[in-house]
C-alpha cells in the first residue's frame, strides 16, 4: 500500500474516500463541518434523526454527494472529545478502514489525525494510522481452491497535515509505519503457513529470499552437521525425533560503522511443537505452528530494519527445528551438553524452546552483541500471568528494560517486566546435571527465564515471552505480528 501526507483541506482534497470524526452527542469536528457545509449539510441532518451520535465504534459512509470532491465520506464516531486518546483514535480508525473495505473505494485520506489526541503526536498518529491501513490490507495465505477472501481494493492511504510545516512528521510517522507493516506482513506470513509447509528448510529459504530483496542483508545457514561441530547438543536434542533437517539461520545487517557492536535477536523456530515425549494433549495442538513465531519475528523485525534503511548493526540467530516424538527422540531424564559446555538433564521435553535458544544464545556472542535480545512463544505459563495482551519481558539489565517498555508504549505493542532472581532459579536444580530443563509449577515463566540467564553471563540481555501475544487463538486464529512493531521501535531509537 501507498502512503503519503496531505496539508489539502478536506472539502477540496480529492480522494475515493474522507475520514472525519464526530463526537459525543453529535458535535461534528472541524473537518466533518467543513465537508458538511459543503454538502448542503447532509452530516448534520443525520445527526439530527439519530442517525450518527458519535458514540466510539458509530460509522456511517455517505455516497452519491454534490459538493465535495471526495467520492465518499466515512464518518467516525469519536466518543469523548475531552477525554479523546490514542486509543480510542486507533479504534475510530480501524472501525473507518473495516467499513470502506467493504467499498470499492482504492485510496483514503484520514481527517482524524487533525483531532487533539491527549497522548499523541503528530508522528505518532501517523505511523498508528499507516500501521492500522496496511494491516487492514493483509490477507492470510490460506489454501482454499474456493471462497477465498477478496483483496482489498485500498490501494493508497493518505493522512492530514494540520500544515505544511508540520507534514515531514506525517511523512516520518508514515514511513516508519511502511516498514513496520512490510514486517509484520512476513511474520504473519510466515506464522500463518501450516507446519508441513513452512519447516526449518522454508524459513531458511525464507531469510535467503530476504537477501535476495536486500542487498543490506547478508544469511548463512548452518545445517545439522555444523551444529554438531559446534557442540550444539542442547539444539539437537529437540531435534532428534524428526525427520525434519534442523537449520541454524544466521542473519547480518550493516547500517552503521561494522565497528560498533550490534543489537543480536535471538528467535525461537520450532516450526511444529508436538512436546516430544513429553505429548502435548490433542486439544489445539494445531496452533503449534505457531511456536516458530519468535524467529518469524526476527526475520520480520529484518525486513522492516532493511526497508528503512535505520543506521543501525543487527544480527539474526534463529534455530528452526521441529519438536516430534519417535524413536530416536530424547526422553525425559535424558542429560545433554549444551554449546556452552553446561549439562542439563531433561525432564519435560515439552520444555524445548530454552533448549534451542541458550545454544543460539552461546552461538550469538560471536558477534560480541552490545545488546542480545531473545524471542520466544516460550511459556503457557506467560500466558496466565499477563493475558493475551502483554508480552513478558526479563532482563538482566533495568535500563535496557526501561527501554523495551517505553517501545511498547510508543508501538503500542506493550510488554510487561517480570523478575529473574536466584530464589526463582532453585528450583532448576539437578542432583545428576549442571541442572535441569524445568522447576517447578509456580512462576513457569520466570523459571523458564532463568533457565535462559545462566547462558547470558556478561551480556546485556532481554526476553520477550510472547506465548500470548504473538498469535490468537478461536475464530480468528491468525499470528498478530507481534512484536515486530516494538522491536522496530526500538531499533529506530538506537
């Protein structure tokens, strides 16, 4: 999708469609007047029948006008305009974009962001509405030979200036949100594929493909017998009970000096979590395809970091392997070394992300990170803590904590810090290895966290637990593109 400013006033822009609000009890905001007076008051009339009271989620997209040079009003209820936020505009606005795609309309210029938003800026209202017009296009890639979903037919999106001077905000604001959608689009696109179709083999070709688009990105791809010349034995333990090659993805991206240290993403690829033989029970077993969100994430967060061009060093280390019982699998009980030279005994193998990802996490300080960051749908347990809504976060490091948490803010894709402590780790404790692969029921997230900070000594490091937030579950079960907007985020702050 195209994005682009405009400082034209509403009556006079010409566009298939104009956004305007109007507030609680039917006061009409400036732009909705303007368009109004120049339609003979066709808004106000439909105010006055009750038609439109401005409640938040009202919509109503007026046709067939004499006067405007817009083809097609979409008015937005706003509710509050004393109490109007960010949230509620990014309400407004992905209300707007589900009625006019439901038009034939191919382009759209947003009024809204000329409102007084109490938590928002001009940039800021921008990249929401570029993000919330993008995703409103995205299409998952089903399989269905019939009654597959229609394209959308918005192909340009446009956003007010409230003047000239401030429209290279808009335009900043809509660049940013350019690239965090072309993220997120490969996340979900990724994610959203079945696990006989996207195994270890297809995200590798994925992040090859990446290299082909972006000459900014170099990929390199361990096989299994690279891994086992590294002493990956932690990683190729949840590997082998498949058929299924496991892959090491490597990824590299230069924006700045390559003498300055790089920010390393380290993403959980288990492209299909059975729990080994430790089974998980049949019931939405199929959202296990999902588990690869983390790495999908990181190839996500690539593709946004290369279409901005940000002046920043980033790293890629992403193990993708499937998890599956057979007979050559690693059962409970089991001791494995990992590549830091640590021995764990296995008691859940259900628990195998941490397997992947501290051997990723030894892999990584290669590149001598200034900052590793890991990704991981890692912990049911996440999930009952923080919902669906926030992403756990654990650090070693409160400053890098801080600025994970205001990312979330500002990308609106909140995360949420969560302790990591010695009296948590106790329970990791192993009376035949270094320690064991799980602890306790009670606080399974934080467990699962320290598991991964014995790898982390001497590093600035973060998790992101994303078990509940990178994807939904029910009726519209689809991945969400989480966290790519706040990694994004973080790295156009670097």
């Amino acid at each position: 999708m195209e994005f682009f400013a405009t400082s034209t006033a509403p009556e006079r822009q010409r566009t298939d469609c104009a956004i305007v609000g109007v507030y609680d009890r039917g006061v009409l905001s400036e732009s909705a007047a303007q368009l109004d007076q120049r339609t003979g008051g066709r808004i106000a009339r439909l105010v006055k029948k009750g038609d439109l009271r401005g409640k938040t989620g009202d919509v109503l997209v007026l046709s067939d006008l004499t006067g405007a040079s817009c083809e097609r009003i979409a008015v937005i209820g706003l509710g509050s305009k004393s109490g109007f936020t960010r949230k509620q505009y990014r309400r407004a606005l992905t209300t707007a974009l589900t009625a006019i795609g439901k038009t034939g309309a191919g382009d759209a210029v947003s009024y809204l962001s000329l409102e007084t938003v109490s938590d928002a800026d001009s940039y800021a209202l921008a990249r929401t509405a570029g993000e919330i017009a993008g995703l409103s296009a995205y299409r998952i890639p089903d399989h269905k030979t019939s009654n597959r979903r229609p394209k959308s037919t918005l192909k340009r999106f446009g956003v007010a200036a409230a003047s000239r001077a401030d429209r290279g905000n808009v335009e900043r604001g809509l660049e940013h949100a350019r690239g965090i959608v072309a993220g997120m689009s490969v996340m979900r696109d990724l994610a959203n594929q079945p696990a006989n179709v996207c195994t270890p083999t297809y995200l590798a070709n994925a992040a090859k493909a990446l290299a082909r688009d972006h000459r900014s990105i170099r990929v390199r791809i361990l096989n299994e017998a690279d891994c086992r010349k590294l002493k990956m034995g932690s990683f190729l333990s949840v590997t082998a009970g498949t058929e299924e090659p496991a892959r090491l993805i490597v990824l590299e991206y230069y924006g700045s000096e390559r003498s300055k240290a790089p920010v390393v993403l380290v993403g959980k690829g288990v492209t299909f979590d059975t729990g080994g033989i430790s089974l998980k029970p049949p019931p939405a077993m199929d959202e296990m395809k999902f588990d690869m969100s983390g790495a999908a994430s990181v190839l996500g967060t690539f593709k946004a970091v290369a279409e901005l061009e940000l002046p920043v060093n980033v790293v890629g280390v992403v193990p993708a392997c499937e998890n599956m019982p057979g007979g050559r699998a690693t059962k409970p009980g089991d001791i494995v070394k990992s590549m830091s030279g640590q021995t764990i005994e296995v008691l859940n193998t259900d628990a195998e992300g941490r397997l992947i990802l501290c051997d990723a996490i030894t892999y990584a300080r290669r590149f001598k990170p200034d900052t590793l960051i890991d990704i991981a749908t890692l912990t049911g347990a996440c999930v009952i803590a923080l919902g669906n809504h926030l992403s756990g976060l654990f650090s070693n490091n409160e400053a890098l904590s801080a600025e994970l948490v205001e990312a979330g803010k500002r990308a609106e894709d909140r995360a949420w810090q969560l302790p990591v402590g010695e009296e948590y780790a106790e329970g990791l404790k192993s009376n035949f290895a270094d320690f064991a692969n799980v602890a306790g029921r009670e606080g399974g997230a934080i467990t699962a966290a320290c598991f991964l900070a014995k790898f982390t000594d001497g590093l600035k490091w973060a998790h992101l637990d994303v078990a509940g937030t990178a994807y939904q579950s029910g009726a519209q079960k689809s991945s969400t593109g989480r966290p790519v907007p706040l990694l994004v985020d973080y790295l156009i702050n670097k």
